[in-house]
C-alpha cells in the first residue's frame, strides 16, 4: 500500500481481499473522493435529483454462500461490476474502499452508507487486475452495463 493525499492506495485484488477480511463492513464508493463527498455525506438520485440519506455505495463483505471460494475473485467481481462508472460519470471519478453503517437503500437497491470512514482509494490498476480475474472464468459475464 502506497499513499495518495491522505489516503493510503491499495493496489492489488490481494491487499483489498486482506482488508475485507478484517472488516465486516467494507463498501467500495465510486465518486471523485471522500473529501469531496463527506461534506455533504448524502448521493443524489441521477433520475430524479432527490437526496438520499447517506453515500451509495457497494458492499465488498463477503457473502456466506460464497463458501471458501478466492476473496479475490470476490473483490475483482465487486469492482468489475461498476467499473462503468469513470466513464459515465466523468473526470476524477474513481473507486475508494470505506467503512460505514448502512442507513437505507437507494432506488437501485444500493446502500446508503452514513458513519463514513475512509480507508483508501483503489489504484486504477487494480480494475485491470479485475477485469483479467473475471476474464478467466469460464461463466458468462460483464459489467453491469453490458452493452458498452
């Protein structure tokens, strides 16, 4: 782990699959960082524009049917799920791992997270090393937005 500003950087599916394994309540937040989210400490519905009461945000906890499956291949899937979001969302938007309570559920069924600690961000290499990890699976498969 390096550091980036005052965060520290990960910057492999290993080092982010040690850190959800120490904590239960891991969530990977895309947005242009914690500095600039935490003054608000609440996401805005794209659709609608309403406020929600806390951050989106993806959890990375480790679900118990994944049985004794790789933490990694885990993480690499949580990551690859959304790494559509630089894209859509525009420049400096990138991944941040942090620790929170879930308050509700935003309208795409996502958490909404308050209590927020921010851990460190993600190196944008590690979304490569995720996208080469799912694209050893045999299964079919892609990011959430699958027609780009």
């Amino acid at each position: 782990m390096s550091t980036s500003g005052d965060l520290p950087v990960l910057h492999s599916l290993t080092e982010l699959a040690r850190l959800v394994e120490r904590h239960p309540n891991l969530y990977v937040r895309w947005s242009r960082g914690p500095a600039k989210d935490l003054r608000a400490a609440r996401s805005r519905d794209d659709l609608t524009g309403t406020h929600m009461p806390g951050l989106s945000a993806n959890p990375l906890h480790v679900e118990h049917w994944w049985e004794d499956r790789p933490v990694e291949l885990w993480v690499a899937r949580r990551l690859h799920d959304y790494s559509h979001l630089p894209r859509e969302k525009g420049d400096g938007v990138r991944p941040w791992v942090l620790l929170g309570r879930e308050k509700g559920r935003g309208p795409d069924n996502e958490p909404l997270v308050q209590e927020v600690e921010p851990l460190a961000w993600i190196d944008p290499k590690m979304i490569e090393e995720a996208r080469a990890e799912v694209a050893r699976q045999t299964g079919s498969w892609g990011p959430l937005r699958r027609g780009e």
